[in-house]
C-alpha cells in the first residue's frame, strides 16, 4: 500500500491559487468529497483545465478504483475512439456545458476539510492511468500505469531534483508549468511531485511570457519552473523582466547548450532536462550546460547500445525498450542520439531528424526550425530535405545564407536542405510545443503548394 499523498504534513501546501496556499488537508477532503458524486464504475477522462481541480479527479478516481484516461488529445474523433476500448468512460469537466460526447460529472468542492486526519493508502497494483499514444494507425494505444511504479518513479524524480537544488527533499519548493496536467511530462512533474514529493504547484496554466512571470512572481521560493523548450525560448524572446527561479524543468524535445545558457543567465537557475517515456517513464536527466552526458534513475540500469537499449530496475518493473538511440557510456550514463521513429536513410546515410533540428536550432537569428523529409518528391534517385525556419529578424536570403553556414560545418553534405523556407511560425501544439509528424507533414506540403 501506497499513500495517495507524502512528503509534506496536512497543512502544508499541495497547490497555489491566486497566491493563496491550498493545503493538503483541503486536497483530500475535495478528493472525497469528488469521490462520493462519481458514478459506480468507469474510467474517468479528465477535461479540468485547473491543475489543482485534475489532481482532485486523479485521487477521487483512484479511490474509487476507477483509472484515469489520459488521451494524446482531446479532440472529437479520438474521445470517440476512447469509446471503444472503455464504453463506460465519463469526463470530468469544470461546468456542464462541454461538447464531449462523453456522461459529465461538473467538479465541486468540498465543503469543509476539518473532518481530514490521514491521507487514505492506496494498493500499489491499483490501476492509476491509461496513458493512450497513437500507434501507426492513428488508434489509441493504452499504457497501464500502476500506483506502485509511479510512487517509485516520482520520489526518484523528486530526489533528483532536491540533489539538483542541493536541498534534502521538495518541502516547501513552488512550481509554475507551461505544460498541462493531462501531458504525461506535466502529470509526473507537477501533479505527482506535489501529491508525493512534498512541493506544490500553481493551479493554473499561463502561457503568454508575462502571466508566466507574474505567475512565478506570486510564489514564494524555491521556485521551479516547468516547460518545454517551445514555451522557454518565448519567454525568454519576450524581453520582459523575470524573477529569480531556482530550477528550470525542460522536456519533451531535446534543449540545445545556447538556449539553456541563456535560460540559466536570465533566470539564476539550473536548467535540467528530463529524458523519459510513455513505457517506462521518467528515467534520467541532466544538466544541459554541463555536458551531453544523461545520468539515470538511482536503481535504473541500461542495457545494450544504439536502437537496440532497454531499461530496467527501480520503477521498471521488466526490461523495457527504449524508442531512442543511445550511446550507452555505462549501465547508469548515456548520450541521446535521436529517436529510432525519426531515423531518415539519404543516399544510403542515415540520420535522425532530432538530431538534425537541433543543429538547425543553433544557427544564429533562428528562433524555431524544423527539417522535412517528403515522401513524395524525388531528385533523381534521391529524396532531400527542407527547412523550415522562422528568423523574423533576417531576410530570405539571409536565412538561407546563415542556415548553410551554420550545418555545412557539421551535417553530411547529403543532409543539407534542398529547400529553406522563411515562415513566420511553425505548427506546434501551443500546450507541449511538439510538431506532430502527420499535422506537420499535411502543413509542409501546403506550405511548400502555396508558394
């Protein structure tokens, strides 16, 4: 058994509203109080877009053994698809009115939290989460996560992060995120850091520069901010003032050295990137200024080398693959190489479209970038790719000028890019600053037809 809640005492903070503290105590009576209107069995898709209000229906769901569903998306086609594998899924939603074509319970709060003594346990085989990825046909694949293993991974996690901060654990630490609840990154690294790690997060999700300083503002320290390369760089682009924070959290794409050191100066804080997936979860992290070098999970061992590397121990319950190529250094250190999805084979030359974004990502006056491989357009024998960039302070030709001086140095001439094209933005997800492949590819050609 598991308690559904650690690391702080009951009045302590689990949350941030408006700078007003919500303790814990307060959690698990809204949690009960949640529990009791739910309906008798299901599977609960969790719409809140209030961090504080989703991890009220993660506990309420769990003490009613029911799991929480956790879609890539929230759109009409893939909650019904949701339908088919769980025909008793409902949503959790702040109000009634929604258009999900799903039965609705609308969050209410408790009415008092002085009846709370002790935070209820939980089995640790209880079933917590579906993670659900879209697999090659576009249908919803699920990922079972037990409470047991994500009790592990989190309080590994959380005493990373209190090494990084040179402090004993996360009591009293206030956090900030970009990213949502619903995200697989947002939900380990800001709803389970609070619930069992002892730190508390600000309920809501600022996106534009200045909320989010203001949101950082309001809090007291230390202070850790949550996001994603995407969301950093327009932060820091913003030329706003920013207050101190003492750990920025990156994930979902990997940082380059320059935008990390600039975060670092601008913020006085680390900046440590997260390396996980949806298989095996968190699994290890680094200082991006120090080096390339990862450094796993304390009990996390690697295996193998390159495509072909699997992880386990600790919250790996059995060896699981990893969809990365690593250069594994030791059983505990590794170099991220690129994904084995994002491989590209040119001329009989093989790369990896992350590691190539990243380079392109460097070049100076580049704000974003990203390579393309058409399926569809041949030279000869052999496809090229393109780039895309958005550099609003150069011209077209100096885009192309400082593109090419910036990769010929580094990328196999093979790689270069046949085609690069000034945009003014790039088609990111606003909530995780990922470029979907399909939705990306579909924006590449008409792009590329419309000029």
């Amino acid at each position: 058994m598991s308690a559904l809640i650690a690391g702080a005492g009951l009045d302590a903070p689990i949350a941030w509203r408006g700078g007003l503290p919500i303790t814990r105590r307060r959690y698990l009576a809204d949690v009960q109080a949640l529990a009791a209107r739910l309906p008798d069995d299901g599977a609960m898709l969790n719409l809140s877009g209030d961090r504080y209000r989703f991890a009220v229906g993660l506990g309420a769901a769990m003490l009613r053994g029911q799991p929480n569903l956790m879609p890539p998306n929230h759109q009409r086609e893939t909650v019904a698809r949701l339908l088919n594998l769980f025909p008793r899924a409902y949503a959790l939603v702040d109000r009634h009115e929604t258009e999900v074509d799903l039965p609705c319970v609308a969050y209410a709060d408790a009415l008092d939290a002085d009846h709370v003594q002790a935070a209820p346990t939980l089995p640790r085989a209880a079933l917590a989460a579906h993670v659900l990825t879209s697999g090659s046909t576009g249908l919803p694949v699920p990922h079972a996560k037990l409470w047991g293993p994500l009790v592990d991974c989190t309080v590994a996690g959380a005493q990373r992060l209190a090494d990084h901060l040179g402090l004993p654990d996360l009591t009293g630490l206030s956090l900030v995120a970009t990213v949502p609840p619903q995200h697989m990154y947002g939900f380990e690294s800001t709803v389970l850091i609070a619930l069992l790690g002892g730190a508390a997060f600000d309920a809501d999700r600022p996106f534009y520069p200045a909320d989010i300083a203001a949101a950082l503002a309001r809090l007291p320290r230390p202070r850790m901010l949550v996001t994603t390369p995407f969301h950093l760089r327009m932060l820091l682009d913003a030329g706003i003032a920013l207050p101190q924070v003492d750990l920025v959290l990156s994930a979902t794409a990997p940082l380059s050295p320059q935008l990390a050191a600039r975060a670092e100066a601008a913020l006085q804080g680390q900046l440590v990137e997260i390396y996980g997936c949806t298989e095996a979860g968190q699994v290890a992290t680094r200082r991006t200024t120090d080096g390339p070098e990862w450094l796993a999970y304390d009990g996390l061992s690697l295996s193998g080398d390159g495509e072909r590397t699997q992880v386990q121990g600790g919250h790996v319950i059995a060896p699981t693959p990893l969809a990365d190529i690593l250069d594994v250094l030791s059983p505990t250190r590794f170099r991220l190489l690129g994904r084995s999805n994002d491989l590209i084979n040119i001329a009989g030359k093989r790369n990896s479209l992350a590691h190539l974004n990243f380079h392109l990502n460097t070049t100076p006056g580049v704000e974003d970038g990203a390579f393309w491989l058409p399926a569809d357009e041949v030279d000869g024998a052999v496809t090229r790719l393109v780039a895309f960039v958005v550099a609003p302070t150069l011209s077209p030709a100096q885009v192309h000028e400082a593109v090419l001086a910036s990769l010929r140095p580094r990328v196999d001439p093979v790689f270069l890019p046949r085609r690069i094209v000034a945009v003014p933005a790039l088609p990111r997800e606003p909530s995780t600053g990922k470029l979907p492949a399909i939705a990306f590819g579909e924006w590449a050609r008409q792009t590329l037809a419309a000029r």
